[in-house]
C-alpha cells in the first residue's frame, strides 16, 4: 500500500496550486517511512493547509524535516498554516528545518526558525 519505502519527497519548484498540492498530501500518510517533505515554491492555501494540518496531527506522520522556501502562503492562510505547523514543531523529537517565505501583503517576509 502507497510508497512504503519513501523517505524524501521534494517536490519543490512545481508550481502545484492548492489543489493539486492537497492531493499529494492526502496520499502522505500512505508512505509509512517518509521523514523529510519539500514543497518549497509551491502554493500553500486553505485546502492543502487543512490537508497539512491533518496530517501533521495524524500518528502516520513521521517528518522530521519540513522545506517550504519561499511556498506561496497568503495571508488568509498564512495564520492558520503558522498555527499549525508551530504546534506540528513543537511535537516533533528530531530536527526540524522550517524555512518559510510568506507574501504579505504583496510584500516577502521572510520567517526562518530552527528546532
């Protein structure tokens, strides 16, 4: 069932929309060894951040690295999205690399943390 075998998914740089990013997160928790996630310069909205969420919370979740460079979050999004994935962080046991650029506003803000 799914990618058993999966550790690193990036697929950075595609260009996915929210739909189509929600898809491939919604087949996430089939790939039981997946620790690390790129899904920098992609589009992050309201579905693919409920997607995410769900996931995170999901016992199936096993990242230990998350990539978002400059993933295209809106500011509708952009509160829900850092909600979650703070509470995501703090549950982790491993190293995290968040690296996130927002558009706010029409304007890039970049937020970098590390756990």
């Amino acid at each position: 069932e799914g990618l058993p075998n999966l550790a690193t998914l990036n697929i950075s740089n595609n260009k996915l929309t929210d739909s189509g990013l929600t898809a491939v997160i919604n087949v996430l928790p089939n790939c039981s060894n997946l620790t690390s996630l790129n899904l920098s310069e992609n589009k992050i909205d309201l579905l693919a951040s409920n997607a995410m969420a769900e996931y995170f919370k999901s016992e199936k979740c096993k990242l230990v690295e998350i990539v978002l460079n400059k993933a295209d979050v809106d500011d509708n999004e952009s509160a829900k999205f850092l909600n979650v994935s703070f509470s995501f962080m703090h549950t982790m046991r491993h190293m995290l690399n968040f690296s996130i650029l927002f558009v706010v506003g029409g304007e890039e803000v970049p937020i970098h943390q590390e756990d």
